[in-house]
C-alpha cells in the first residue's frame, strides 16, 4: 500500500516542481525586461549568463557585455516592453521561452520609435537561478 501511494504522488511532486520552475522563468523574463527599460546593469548582469549570445532582429549578435553595455549607455533605449502570447518548456535545467515582444524605443541618437519582434529565448538554471543563454529575435511584419 505504502509503495502505491508513492508512486501516485512522485508524478504530482514532479509536476509540482515543474510549475515552480516555469513561474520562476516566467518572473526572470519580466525582471530581465524591467531591467532593461530601467537601464539597471547590475540587474542585467545578474540574469545573463557569462555565455550570453544576444541575436538582434537586424543580425548584430552580441555576448553579454556587449549586450549590457548596449543597454546601460542608452545605444538600446526602452521606454517600455510587453509581451504577448509568451510559452515556456522545460527540459531539465533548461527553459525554451517564445512570445511576442512589442515596446518603445529611445535609442541613443535617434528618434523614439517602435519594435514589435517575435523572441525565442533559451533560460539555463545556473547554481539554482535561472539566467539567459541565448536570445534571437525576427520582425513581426
């Protein structure tokens, strides 16, 4: 009896486990965009991984001290993010992140204006908090 009532928990603890590793992604996508509207580099530092590859919608590719440094002295400026329609998948201590990414611009030595991109991200649980791995983004048309 003792072995049947283990077996039907272990797939509730597990997903149990499951759903808190996908709030937890969920909440560092929404402090990585916060951090960047705010510019925060030590926020920025904290949730990129040292092996950071940042895929621009335009084709630049960026590490994580270019993609800082990018966001700190204003050459990528935001004003504001949403996103839509985000999903998550885990794979172990690996998180698959899709959604839609709309915000306004303020980029350093041009006008305001607006992106509206589809992101893939691609979040590693590194020494027990999520950071980002790689990042690409398209046009939405």
């Amino acid at each position: 009896m003792m072995l049947i009532t283990l077996a039907l928990m272990f797939p509730a603890a597990v997903l149990l486990a499951q759903k808190k590793d996908e709030q937890a992604v969920a909440d560092a996508v929404r402090r990585l965009n916060q951090a960047m509207t705010d510019a925060n580099q030590i926020a920025l530092e904290e949730l990129t991984s040292e092996k950071l590859s940042y895929g621009h919608s335009s084709g630049l590719i960026e590490n994580k001290e270019s993609y800082v440094t990018a966001i700190v002295d204003g050459t990528f400026g935001f004003t504001s993010i949403d996103l839509t329609d985000q999903t998550i998948a885990l794979s172990d201590n690996v998180a698959i992140v899709r959604h839609k990414f709309s915000a306004a611009t303020d980029d350093r030595g041009k006008e305001p204006g607006t992106a509206r991109l589809s992101v893939l991200q691609i979040w590693q649980k590194e020494k027990g908090k999520w950071v980002l791995l790689a990042r690409q983004a398209t046009k939405i048309q």
